[in-house]
C-alpha cells in the first residue's frame, strides 16, 4: 500500500506549489506600471494555460520518461500522458518497492514547478514585449529547456548534472531560479531598454499587492521545498523549517541594508528580501542545518541588493521586475552555498559540504553545475529567441506609440482602475 500520510502530504504540495503562479502575478502586478498592471499580470496567468498544456503533451516525458539512460533527456514513451492512468491502476495492484504515493500525483506537481519557472521570466520583460511573443517564448521554452534540464538534475544516476557531476539541488535551484533568471536577462538585452529607463525612476504602483503576492508565494514555497523531500518525514520538516528561517533572515537582512543605504526601510524591500531568503535556500533546503539556512538568508539580501541597485545600472540593462538579481543571482548564490553547508550524511551523493569535510568535491561539483546550466541555457535561449523572431518578422518588441500608452489599453483593451484619474507613475 502507499503511505496514506505521504501521499497526502504531496497531494498538498502539489496544490501549494500550483498556488504560487498567481501569487506571482500579484507580486509582478503590484512592481509594475500602472498603465501595464494587467498585461503583467495576464503573462502570468497565461503561462497556466500555455504550460499546462505543454506539460501534458511533452514536457513531462521529455523528463521524467524513458529508462534513465541519458544523460540530456528523459524520453518519448509518455506523450499526452500515454499509459498514466494504466500505471495508476498497476500501481494501485502492486505499489512498486521504495514508491510512497502514486506517481500520477509527481505529474501534478512537477507541473507545478515548470508553471513558476516560466512565470518567472516574464518579469525581465514586463511593458515592453509583444504578447503573443511571450507566449510563444513560453511554449517552446517549456519544452526545450525546462524539461530537458529538469531530466539533467533531477533524472537519476545517469543524468549530466544531477548525476555525472554530482551537484546537488534540493528544489530548483538550477532547475528553476537560474534557468528562469538568466533567461530573463538574456530576453531584456535582446528587447532592448524601456522608453525612460536611467531617465526616470521606476516605482511600484500597488505595494500591497506586491506585499500579498509575496504573502502568497511564502506560503506556496513549503509545499516546493518541503514537497521536494517526497515524502512526509524528518527531511520534509527540516526544508519547512529552513524556508522560514532563510526568508526571515533574508528579510531582516534587506530592511538593514536598506537603512543603512537609503535610511528608509520600506515594504517592497521587506518582500524583496523575504523572496531572496526562499531562493537562495531552495537548492539547499534538506541538506543544511536551520543555523546555515539563517547565514544564508542573512547573506543573500545584501548581494541580491547591490545586483539590483548597483550591478544593473553599471552595466544598463533593464530587468524590468529583477528577475536576474533576485531569481538568478540567488539561485547561484545558493547553489555555491550548498556545497558549503552541506550535512554530509544529508547529500545525495555522499559527499559533504566544505565546513564538515574540508573537502572541495561538492563545492567544486556545485559550481560546474552552475556553469553548465547558464551554459546550456543560455545557448537554448539564443536559439529559441531566433526562432520566436522568424515566427514575429523580427519584431519581439511592441510599437513606440503601445508602450508609450500602457500594453493594459493598447494590447488587452483593459484598464485595471478605469475610474482612476490621478497622474501616471
């Protein structure tokens, strides 16, 4: 029989992690513009409908199918979930050995993990990209990055990097912060700058929406990182309790950062670096002790900070919503500081982080990891984007005279406060 309380447990996350998509769009809506509220926010809840459909199709086969042999896929064997509901029935005869729940429930929340992911990059690129654009992106994004990445960490003993080089990551780190933020950044430099960007200042147009959309994914991150143990045990509370100490401690950490740099602790801030804290803890979130997930917490906000307040506008590209300084650049902080912190008798791979062993193999592991995921993405990324300009006649971006007048009239024909008559901001 399965383990009534396993199952449970991940029919649960599953839910908590699907939460996380709008709550994301209420983040990205409350950052963004007034007069581009909608169009933000609807890249959010499109990718539901665009992803929930590639996923079925192909993007959990290309996987999680197959027989494990390779090191770069998963397999064809399971498109459109071909045989999903016979496994259901075979399992439920003869629950396979070491199998806790029913795998139909894994579809649900990998699902889950791929939705965030690709609403993630929608922020590098919010009141300026063309909408169908967007979604063809996402489409093939999906499919021909996500997937194949998720089978290279996650895939078993034979996978590239999960298995053959040995990193480790507990949620997503690689799978989902570097991967969706690195993507934003490329799709920025490709879009080019917003009309005003380094003229004018920027400022989010509904901050309690920014506070509930960040209510929200705190909320969904248990079921991400605590449904990543796979099983309700001792690992499942240790990921719960490192979530919430990692984002108070990311929290607390920008709100000092901003006073000290602004003299102005403020709300956005505060949300900010509660994101920051669950990112950086994500690859980490079951292999380290609750005192390394506070010290990672405390660690992230200040370089997540400078990579939004300082690093952008050195180099002047415009991140419309941070999706690079906050998902990617704490996504990679994360991935190093796991092979640091790492409890040795916790790693996958039986090799221990830096303060335990003295020893730089994970740490050493953890970091080709990284550089073959940015590698790897970013090749995938310059060739998906050529193919979405082929398919757009070279125009990924909307007209001057769209922009100028908000994407939320000018693409959608809505307003999010059509009595509001007070200036733009």
């Amino acid at each position: 029989m399965y383990d009534s309380g396993s199952t449970a447990f991940m029919l649960v996350s599953a839910m908590l992690v699907l939460f996380m998509t709008p709550g994301l769009a209420f983040f990205y809506g409350g950052l963004s513009r007034r007069k581009n509220v909608v169009n933000t926010m609807l890249m959010s809840f499109a990718v539901i409908g665009i992803v929930g459909l590639t996923w079925v199709l192909a993007g959990w086969s290309l996987a999680y199918g197959g027989d494990g042999a390779s090191p770069f896929i998963g397999g064809f064997d399971q498109l459109g979930l071909a045989g999903i509901v016979q496994t259901m029935l075979d399992e439920a005869a003869a629950v396979p050995d070491g199998t806790t729940y029913p795998t139909i429930i894994d579809v649900t929340f990998q699902m889950a993990f791929a939705l965030i992911t690709c609403a993630i990059i929608t922020g590098s690129v919010a009141g300026r990209m063309r909408f169908g654009a967007v979604a063809a992106f996402v489409a093939l994004w999906s499919l021909v990055v996500y997937a194949p990445l998720a089978h290279m960490v996650w895939g078993g003993n034979n996978s590239l990097i999960g298995g053959i080089i040995g990193a480790l990551d507990f949620a997503g780190g690689d799978v989902v912060h570097i991967s969706s933020g690195l993507t934003g950044l490329i799709l920025c430099l490709f879009l080019g700058k917003r009309k005003g960007f380094g003229l004018k200042t920027y400022r989010p147009h509904n901050v309690p929406f920014v506070a509930l959309g960040a209510g929200l994914l705190w909320l969904g991150w248990f079921g991400f990182n605590g449904g990543s143990a796979f099983a309700a045990d001792g690992i499942a509370g240790l990921a719960v309790l490192n979530t919430v100490v990692s984002s108070a401690a990311g929290l607390a950490s920008w709100l000092i950062v901003e006073r000290v740099k602004t003299g102005s602790p403020t709300l956005v801030g505060a949300c900010t670096g509660l994101v920051a804290g669950l990112v950086v803890v994500t690859p980490s979130a079951g292999f380290v002790e609750p005192w390394a997930a506070v010290i990672m917490g405390l660690v992230v906000s200040p370089v997540c900070y400078f990579a939004i307040s300082h690093l952008k506008t050195r180099l002047g590209y415009d991140d419309a919503l941070d999706a690079f300084g906050c998902h990617g650049i704490g996504g990679i902080l994360g991935g190093i500081l796991t092979g640091i912190f790492c409890v040795p008798e916790l790693s996958w791979t039986g090799h221990g982080g830096l303060v335990y062993t003295g020893d730089f193999s994970l740490l050493g592991s953890q970091i080709l990891g990284i550089v073959v995921t940015v590698a790897l993405v970013a090749v995938l990324d310059l060739v998906i984007i050529a193919v979405v300009r082929a398919l757009f006649h070279g125009h990924l971006r909307v007209s001057a005279s769209e922009e100028a007048l908000g994407l939320d009239v000018a693409v959608h024909g809505e307003s999010a406060y059509p009595a509001y008559t007070g200036l733009d901001s």
